[in-house]
C-alpha cells in the first residue's frame, strides 16, 4: 500500500453534471423509455441517466474501486473536521491505481452517452482492464475542498498557466469533501500535487473481478 500526502491548498473549479460502459445497451433503452434522448428519465428532483450496467457498477466499481476512494477520503476528512492541533501535512496511506479507477469511473459515468474521445477510451481501458497500466496521457493533481458541494466537469479546455494564453490541455474535474481531483493531458498545473506519481506497477496485479 502506498501513501499520498496531502496538504492544505484550496482550489475553485466549478459546474454540474451526472457512460462509460456500453454493455446492455438495449436494456438501460427499455429502461428508461422513449425520448431524445433514451437513457433519460424524469423524476421528481430532477433528470436522472441510466448510465452503468449491473456488472460495472456492483461488482468492479462499487464492489472494488470505491472502497479505496472512500476509505481515503474518509480518512481525509477525520483529519479535516478533527478540533486537535495538527501538523499541516500528513500521509494517507492508499491504493493509487483502485482509487484512480474509482475517480475515472465516476468520471466516465457523468457522461449522458458513450463518447469515445482519446479522454474516455484512455480511462475506460484502465478501468475495464484491471493488469492496464495508466495511460501516459493521463495525469491526476488534487487539492484539499472543505466544501459539501459536488462539482463534476468534463472534458473543458483551459490554458496550463492561470490567466495566460500558455498551452491548453483538456481537464475533466471531481470535486467533492474532502479532496477535489483534475485530470488533464498536461504533465503539471499550477503546482498541484500529483496522484500519479505514486503509482506503484506491482499494484495492477493486485485487482481482480469479484463475482458476487
């Protein structure tokens, strides 16, 4: 198990949004009825997507990879919410490739359709193949959020330095209490700390399938 640090630095990033998966594509359509748009369905508080299958859902995403996203975030935010006096840095120890896996599912999830933009395929195959290494493309940066807002961002082009016309990347965005994460093509941004860098290889073969 390897460990992430994390530091008091405080971001603003923002919007909303709620497939990743394109397995039992018929049944999420009967599902959800007829519309423009056939994975929609109308409820009281709001538009809800059927947007992942039994198997994905269950079994590898909430059966594997939210565990890990979960029991680090909790862990941060016993740190946060704690009245004792604390040093400004501390070290969580953590799975990184299960919890990066959590965070690209859930970002693939808040999609309304399957798209397959390098973004997406790059994500999709590191979660759907458990021994895939991380895409060299991908790079994962945080920053502690003490907010209880969800703010979820796909796939926004922004400039690699704040208020400069300097090289854009792509960035899609999590950000929930306690850590809010960015993934972008750019191999740093504005001095994040990274999650990737503390991927282990000898972690991949640490996941398998579970079957009930």
């Amino acid at each position: 198990m390897d460990s992430v640090t994390v530091r008091y630095q405080y971001g603003n990033l923002l919007r909303f949004s709620v497939s990743w998966c394109s397995r039992n594509k018929v049944t999420l359509e009967r599902l959800a009825g007829r519309s423009s748009n056939p994975n929609r369905v109308l409820t009281q508080n709001g538009v809800k997507y059927r947007t992942l299958c039994q198997t994905c859902n269950s079994n590898l995403l909430g059966g594997q990879y939210d565990r890990t996203l979960n029991e680090f975030a909790l862990g941060v935010g016993r740190f946060l919410k704690t009245t004792l006096t604390l040093p400004a840095t501390t070290t969580f120890a953590t799975r990184p490739a299960r919890l990066l896996r959590a965070l690209f599912g859930h970002l693939l999830a808040a999609k309304a359709e399957v798209e397959h933009t390098k973004p997406d395929e790059a994500m999709r195959q590191f979660v759907l193949k458990p021994k895939a290494a991380l895409p060299p493309e991908l790079n994962v940066f945080y920053w502690i959020y003490p907010y209880p807002e969800v703010h979820v961002v796909r796939d926004v082009a922004m400039p690699s330095r704040y208020a400069s016309i300097a090289k854009p990347g792509i960035f899609s965005i999590l950000k929930y209490f306690p850590v809010a994460y960015l993934v972008t093509n750019l191999k740093e941004y504005q001095g994040l700390p990274s999650v990737t860098s503390h991927i282990n290889p000898a972690e991949y073969h640490s996941i398998k399938w579970i079957s009930d």
